[in-house]
C-alpha cells in the first residue's frame, strides 16, 4: 500500500516513515502542502500535517479532496476539537493527534481502507478455504460443509483477518489492531476467548496455532483422504 506522507517536522516523519517500511507500505514523504498538491502520485492513502511551513493543512486537505476520494487522515498536533471538526468536514477520513504511536496511525489507515474499498463485484462468491469453510465477505457469513456457521461480530472478524493470509503468523498487536479498537490498551484476554470459539466452531477446517509470546497463525486443514463439495 502506498502512503503520501506530508510532514515537516523531520524527526516526527523518520520515525513515521520507518514504522510503515516496517510494516510493509511504501512512503513518498513531502515535507510542504506545495509538493503535496504537484505530487503526481499514484497513492492509496494520504497522512497529512495542519501545520505545514507554505500552507495551511485544512487547505490542502480541501483541494486533495477536491480531486478525488483517496483516503486522507490528518495528523496533527492542533487536538482542539475546532480543528477535528473542520478537518473532518472538509473531507479527512480520520483524525489523529499528536503524540502518536506508528501502530495507532497503521490502525487507522486500516480502518479507513476498510470504509472505502470498493465492494466486490456482484459475481464474486464466496472465498473458499479448503473443501470444507466458505466465507462470504461481502454477507459477513461463513459456512461450514454447507452450513451456517453463528458468529459473534468479533469472532467473524477475527476469522476474517486471519484467513487474509493463511499460514502467515500475525502478532497479537497486529490482530488488536485491526479486529478491536485501534486505540486497545487492554490485556489481550479476549483475544484468546476469541480464538477458542473459533476453533471449537471450525474445528477440523481451520486450525489457528498459539506461537507462545508472538501471536498465532491460520492453516487450512485438509482431510487426508478425498475431498467433499
């Protein structure tokens, strides 16, 4: 995923900017409002300062919206309400305030690609995972051997985070981030009643291993004999 980070303070955006490489996004960072409106991108996502040196931030923000609908969240040390009111009026999609954490900004830029990805095609069905577990994201619905199978809110999104990306290891902050709240400082206890009652409804099609002190992975389980459906 692609990031246009237009920030002035140098060491607020290196450390920005390290934090996305790490977590696999690209970042094109300007440090001026100016570069930010000649950029030709392309780009997914735009993390934008209020206190650029050239332009005011709100006006930037305006003039990006006014091109299109990429997702823009502010990051600001301005946390009076006036500013977030406006800001959000304007068109940003999001909201943070400085101090921040590079995990909260990734959480939210998560959140937000979630809002305005498009919906998949009418044609698409659903995403099957071995010959036993369906899941129909656009529905929010999951069948097993035909099945349907109840879910709490959580737990579907738990189940659908995780088969994102089968077999990968997904740290615990990870999946807090993106299945609870971005701002989650909580023990993480009810992640593990969460995984449990996934495995108890999906036992035998999924199997979600424990990595003791990381997080956990997803597998497809696949019978050893035929397959069904």
């Amino acid at each position: 995923m692609r990031v246009l980070l237009v920030e002035d303070d140098e060491p607020v955006a290196e450390s920005l900017r390290r934090g996305l490489l790490r977590y696999g996004f690209e970042v094109e960072w300007v440090t001026t409002g100016g570069a930010a409106l000649a950029h030709e991108g392309p780009y997914d996502v735009v993390l934008l300062d209020l206190g650029l040196p050239d332009t005011d931030g709100l006006d930037v923000c305006k003039a990006l919206r006014a091109r299109g609908a990429i997702p823009i969240i502010v990051i600001s040390a301005r946390s009076d309400e006036t500013d977030r009111v406006v800001g959000l009026e304007i068109g940003a999609d999001d909201y943070v305030s400085k101090p921040f954490g590079v995990r909260e900004v990734i959480a939210r830029i998560r959140a937000v690609m979630r809002r305005v990805q498009p919906p998949a095609p009418a044609t698409a069905g659903p995403d099957r995972y071995g010959s036993r577990l369906t899941i129909d994201r656009k529905a929010a619905r999951v069948r097993l051997d035909g099945e349907e199978v109840a879910l709490a809110p959580k737990e579907y999104d738990l189940l659908a985070f995780l088969t994102e990306e089968p077999g990968a290891l997904m740290s615990r902050e990870q999946i807090m981030e993106a299945v609870w709240d971005a701002n989650w400082f909580g023990p993480t206890k009810t992640l593990d009643v969460h995984v449990a009652a996934l495995r108890r409804k999906l036992a035998g099609a999924v199997t979600i291993e424990a990595v003791r002190g990381v997080g956990f992975r997803l597998d497809v389980d696949e019978p050893g004999g035929g397959s069904s459906g």
